[in-house]
C-alpha cells in the first residue's frame, strides 16, 4: 500500500532467554521476551513500537540488529537476512543500522572525549583518518546543535538533552539508513524532549532515515511514527497506521492503552478504561491468548487457543480472536464488552452478527461503561461521559461513510512523502 | 476535582499555606536559590498539582514541608508554613516527627526504592501504625491487612508477609499508599507518585487515590512533570519555573487560560494525542529556546526572560504576581497580554477538540 520500497522486513522474530539453576546449571525454562513478531519498516519511514514495560520492546529492537543474538526468525535487510551473515559482512552492514539508546547517562563512555565516542566508529570503518575525522565530528555536533567546541568535552559536561544529542550525532556518524531509537527521549523534560524529537524528525528529513522508534508514551510515538505497533508480553498486538491506529483502535488491550494516556485537558477526565491487574510475567505467559488474563471481552476461545494475526482491514492488522473469521463471536454482549465499539464494519465477520452488536453499543453506551470489566467512573461524570458517546457515534457514523475516502488520501499523503 | 458533586469533603479551610518559602542551599558553588519565595494554600479535600520540569524546586518544595532537607547544605531561610494553625518552621524535630508520617504522609516516587529490601511489607507498615497510633500488635497487623485490601492488593493476608521484591512496581505503590494512609493523614504529599509506573498501572493509581481521597477527605500536594496528570487529578496548579511559581490557579483556568509564557511553551512543546482526527505528524512541535538554567545562573528579575519571547528590558525586574481573575495569579509583566493572545476556551467540547487552537495563537504572538 505505501510507494516507498521496503528496507527492512523481520519475520516471526524470537528472542528466549534460557533460565538456568542448579549445580549443573540445568536450563529450567526460559523468558520469552520476543516471541514471534514480525513487521515491516519501509524507507524514510518511522515504526513506532510501543508497550509497557516488560513487553519485550526493548529487546526486539536490540534482536533485530543482533546485538542480542535472536532465537529463531528472520531480519531481512533489503532482502538479505542479517541473521545469517558472517562476522564480518554484519560488522560493514552496522554503519547502516544504527542505534540511539535510552539512557544518555549511562550510554557515553565517561573516559572518552565527544570526539572519540563520535569518532570512534569513522575511523573503525576506515570512513576517513587523521584530521578529517576531527572536521567530520565537528560538522556532525553542529548538525545536531551542539557548539562545534564541545569536541573536547566529556560527557559529564553535559545536560541530558545534549548528551541525547551527543548520542544522535554518533548514531548518524556513518551515515545509516536505519536507527533504532529505544526510548530515545523518555529521560528528557517536556521542553527538551521537544527540542530532540524535531530534531529527530529534521534529521529523517534530510538523511532519508527509517526509524524504529521504540517508546512507551503513546503520544510522542503518535507525534513521529507513520505506522505503530503494539506489543504486548513479547508479541505485537495490534499493528497499523498511525492515525488508524488512533481513530479506531480495534486490539483491546490498545483501546485500554490509549484510553489510559492522561491527557492534558482538565475536562476530558474519566473516559478511562481501567484495567485490572498487572502484566503477566514473560516466564509463564498466559495459555491462548497472552492478554485474556486482563482482557474485558475475554471469551471462551481465549483462553485455550493462541490467536492468529487477522487483517480486517488492508494494513491493519490485529492479533484478536474477535476479529478472526474462525473464532469472532456473533453474540453482542461479548462486542457490547470492548470498550470501544471498532468503527468500521469488520470485513471477516459479516454485516448480519456485526451490525446488531454495534448499535447495541452505543445505545447502551452508559451501562456498558459500569458493567464492564474495566469500568470507568460512569456514575460520577455521567453527563459528559453521555454526551461524549453522542458524539463519538457522530463521529463513527461520518468516519465510516469517508473511510474509503481517507484511505485514498492516506495514500496521497505517503506518495507525496516518498516524492518529497 | 472540584466540579465533582461525588466529593461532599471539600470546604473552604485551609489546610496547608505556605508563605514566602525561602529554602537555598549553601555550597562551594556558593549560594543556590532552589526555591526562592513560593506560596500557595490547599484547601481541605482538594489537590494542588505543583508542574515542572526537572531542577525547578517543586521536590525541594515539598520535602521543606516536611522539613526533610538535609541541612546541610539545605536551609529554609525564610517564609512560613502554616499546617492548622502551627508554624511548622519552627518546630523541634522531635514535635516534628508527630507531624510527619501522621498528619501529613509521603509517597515518594520511586516505588522500588523506597521500601526496605530486608522487611516484609507487612513489617514496614506495622511499624508506621504503631509509632502513630494507639494499637497492639494484632490490631496493627488486623489494620495493615484492611489498608491493603483498601488499596487493591489481592490477597493481602498473604501479600503482607511478602518482601518488596515479590511485588511489581504498581503493587509497590500500591503498598506505599496504603502506608501513608494508615495513619489517615489531613494532608498527602505524593512526589511523581506514577511517573515510574506504565500507563495502564498509572491509571489504576490515579483512580486508586482519587477514590481513597474522596472517602477520606484528605487534601493532596500532587507533584509531577506531566501536565496530563495533572489535568486529570487536580483541582489547582501550580506552575513552577527555576524556584519560583510563575502561575498559580485552578486547574481549567490554568489550563484553558494560560497567561505566562513558560506555562504557555509548556503546553505548546507537548506532543498530545489528539483524538479528533485534525493532527498532523509533520508539525514541528513548538520549542521553548534553550535550557532551564541551573540554580547558579539563575537570571535576575523574571527567571524566565532569558528563554522568553516577550521578554523586554522591564524583565530584568522581579516581575510582580498579577491577579488576573480571582484565583488565577500570573508571576510576569505582560501576564494581561500574554493570555490575551490566547483564545479563552469555556466551551468543554471545543476544548476538548482546540487543544491545538492555544498552540497556533501563541506561536502566532511568538511570530
């Protein structure tokens, strides 16, 4: 559906780590911290990966450039799977895949000047030597907007938001085509992180760089992300465009997500869908589906049987058994359960078992609130918690009739990025 | 939370007013104002939010009301603290500790490090009760059981005898809590009670403490970074810049009507998800220049005119605290025009929607 070509593809990713005890050091299981994702980035694109912690998102990120050694999968650079390649073709493809940690305070060598940390990988890759590299470090601290001067600083020179920059000028020293940033602006304040993410995005702009941008608040990835995917306990919940991900998110573990962001608005309070309980633990994930121990609209199916990736609509795909065609309930009371009522018809499971179930929904808008699993203070903002329905089925009916037509301008929008 | 009718404990007394507080720190580094002249009240069953950013003395702030900086370096040179009617200033240490942990409790921000490795729980909330309060053993224990309960811990018969590290980092605050509230405190300071937390245990918290508030009546010191916490917890904020509060007002005022410049760069720069549809991924997001500058370099007159786009010559003065709407203060010379250039939005639903609408205007003024 996008123009632009795709750079990087993983398949079916894994990543077990074995956890042993005993004398002989015995394996007695093992965390499944990835456990078979798979997604694609395409070029001048960014894919946000987002979850709670724990989630594994971490880990994918470092799987996929092997610098933690993946289980089982595939990662298929422009076609050619790097997990099969030597030492030494993996050591020149890394000036093409790069990363921006998290941390910019454990993440700088606190022995090394900003022109070594930056250097260090020009000259390792034979880039350039002697005092261009002193030239090409200091065109880099500009281009990030640090002072050219800072050369011969050490990190703990620096505030965060200048050490995250130190960290993006060496990401970018070998000119890549693809950078992980994991949790790149988490540790910032508000008015720095802002400073980084337009950097960052500038920074696309001009180097034709994919992102994988790896984070667990929800609003900063919406802000940079053209596609985003959900994990969720080591697998991808839900995985589509930004803003269908946003309008209609469809996984419910991702409508809790969403739901549960404070906004910065004072009147919009109380529409949360409060989720019981904790993550489970990675080491003893839960049979079936791994969300159904939280889930609101749990149902029979769930428990037993681990759910397919479905494609209700093209792009937007979703690892839910109620939208898979073998297994999607016709009955509305498990539909009236999801907090939120997917806006499009859904494709797999007919107009006659879903139509009833959504206007079920919103009707009983109110009472489904407190009913629910997950309940959000219906009782105490009943009005606006009213009112706020109304206008959401507005807002659903109007979306559905221009669906096709947003899809087309969707389109028209990446086309005309991919021109740019 | 002040529009909620669920809330009958809210009243006009005060409970806690801080006056003028003055705590610096004496170092080689010489003298650093950390918070220089802050004052604001809460309001029995009500809760301050006190906003900003990391190094803006909104912690310093908090632990001087429970006088808990370490002095040295710290010291509160001046300014009262008022909590029902006694100057905790010039308290003793020992009437001190009656108040702390009693009256007034803390949840600090980091669940993982703030309980004991080598206690259980149980033992850790056990001894809080006994110090304040009139119980045996058994009673304590029978109490400690119903506070975790109260709280959400399942099985809290069990989870009392547990060690902090068996517990997640929600049920870790969550056993926080319920500590601080054994001893039904009148007023809970919650330093970032949530920012270690995910989103979805977050929230849980939120509605953990505003329930356990409503039942209580106890007033709340909220501080946090994110104005989307605040935003949904509440009822007053207070913004703080370099160690002083630059605005101060109820929570929709504040945020609707933004009248100093800081508050204003805040919201800007401050990627929020806009559930409506009219967003755009390629916006830049606004930048308030530069950085926050540290307590040594702190600018004379307004702290903030050396990153300001309305900054004059005028700035270089102490700004006056202007009250622009009753309740509604503004610590800047231009606080009356600076919130002019910002659309008032009283409508819910179109602020709701024009979250973005301040957004443009200012980066129009800034222009």
């Amino acid at each position: 559906m996008s123009v632009a070509p795709t750079l990087l593809e993983v398949r079916n990713l894994k990543k077990h780590f074995p956890i042993k005890k005993g004398l002989f050091n015995r394996q007695v299981g093992s965390v499944k911290a990835v456990d078979g994702i798979s997604f694609e980035v395409n070029a001048n694109e960014t894919v946000g990966l987002v979850g709670e912690s724990g989630c594994g998102k971490t880990t994918a990120g470092r799987s996929l450039l092997r610098l933690l050694e993946p289980t089982d999968g595939e990662v298929l650079y422009k076609g050619q799977d790097i997990l099969k390649m030597g030492p030494a073709e993996m050591r020149s493809l890394r000036r093409n895949l790069q990363i921006i940690f998290q941390d910019p305070f454990s993440s700088l060598n606190p022995r090394m000047t900003i022109e070594s940390i930056i250097g260090e990988a020009i000259t390792f890759h034979k880039v350039a030597q002697g005092p261009e590299v002193r030239e090409m470090v200091e065109g880099l601290l500009e281009r990030v907007g640090l002072q050219p001067s800072y050369i011969t600083r050490y990190p703990h020179e620096f505030s965060g938001g200048q050490r995250q920059r130190v960290g993006i000028a060496r990401a970018l020293a070998l000119n890549p085509d693809f950078i992980v940033c994991d949790e790149a602006v988490s540790a910032l304040d508000v008015s720095v992180q802002a400073q980084v993410i337009n950097l960052l995005m500038d920074l696309q702009q001009e180097f034709n760089l994919s992102y994988l941008f790896i984070a667990h608040d929800l609003s900063v990835v919406q802000h940079i992300s053209d596609r985003i995917a959900v994990m969720y306990l080591g697998q991808i919940a839900e995985f589509a465009e930004c803003d269908e991900l946003y309008d209609n998110p469809l996984h419910p573990y991702t409508q809790a997500l969403l739901s549960a962001i404070p906004q910065p608005n004072p009147r919009r309070r109380a529409q949360r869908i409060i989720l019981k309980g904790d993550v489970p633990s990675p080491m003893n994930p839960p049979s079936g589906c791994r969300f159904h121990t939280r889930c609101p609209a749990c149902f029979a199916p769930c428990k037993t049987v681990e759910p397919r990736t479905v494609e209700p609509t093209p792009g937007h795909k979703v690892r839910c058994h109620l939208y898979d065609p073998e297994f999607a309930p016709n009955d509305p009371d498990i539909w009236a359960r999801l907090p939120r009522q997917p806006e499009a018809p859904v494709t797999v499971t007919g107009d006659e078992g879903d139509a009833p179930a959504k206007r079920d929904a919103s009707s009983d808008a109110a009472p489904d609130g407190t009913d629910g699993v997950a309940s959000t203070e219906a009782a105490e903002t009943a009005e606006p918690a009213a009112t706020s329905t109304v206008e959401e089925a507005g807002a659903e009916r109007s979306d559905v009739s221009s669906d096709n037509a947003s899809a087309e301008s969707a389109e028209a929008d990446s086309a005309a990025k991919s021109n740019a | 939370m002040a529009n909620d009718s669920s809330k009958t404990n809210t009243s006009d007394e005060v409970i806690l007013k801080v006056d003028g507080l003055k705590t610096y720190f004496y170092t080689d580094d010489g003298v650093l104002p950390s918070v220089d002249g802050v004052s604001f009240e809460i309001k029995r069953g009500r809760t301050l939010g006190l906003v900003g950013e990391s190094g803006s003395g909104k912690s310093v702030t908090s632990l001087s009301v429970l006088r808990l900086i370490p002095q040295p370096p710290g010291k509160i040179v001046d300014g009262q603290i008022l909590f029902g009617g006694q100057d905790l200033t010039k308290l003793t240490e020992a009437q001190m500790r009656k108040v702390r942990g009693n009256d007034i409790s803390m949840i600090f921000q980091e669940p993982m490090t703030s309980l004991n490795p080598v206690f259980t729980v149980g033992n850790q909330i056990i001894e809080a009760i006994l110090l304040h309060q009139d119980m045996d053993y058994a009673e304590a224990r029978e109490y400690a059981i119903d506070m975790l309960a109260k709280v959400g811990i399942p099985a809290p018969e069990q989870r009392i005898d547990e060690y902090p590290h068996q517990m997640s980092g929600g049920m870790k605050q969550r056993v926080m809590i319920a500590m601080a509230l054994s001893s039904k405190p009148k007023l809970l300071i919650a330093d970032e009670p949530t920012t270690a937390l995910d989103v979805t245990i977050q929230a849980q918290i939120l509605e953990l403490l505003k329930s356990l508030q409503g039942e209580a009546g106890m007033s709340i010191l909220f501080i946090t970074h994110d104005l989307g916490v605040v935003a949904e917890t509440c009822d007053d904020v207070a913004v703080m810049y370099a160690g002083r509060i630059v605005e101060y007002g109820d929570v929709y005022t504040v945020f609707e009507k933004p009248a100093h410049p800081y508050t204003i760069g805040l919201f800007n720069s401050l990627p929020t998800i806009d559930t409506t549809g009219a967003r755009g991924r390629e916006d830049r997001l606004y930048v308030i220049p530069g950085m926050v500058p540290r307590p040594q370099d702190f600018p004379s007159g307004c702290r903030f005119r050396t990153r300001c786009q309305f900054a004059t010559e005028k700035c270089a003065q102490l700004p006056p605290t202007v009250e622009l709407e009753p309740g509604h203060t503004a610590a800047c010379w231009y606080a009356e025009k600076v919130r002019a250039g910002t659309q008032p939005t009283t409508d819910g639903s179109v602020a709701a929607d024009g979250s973005v609408a301040p957004n443009e205007d200012a980066a129009e003024v800034a222009r």
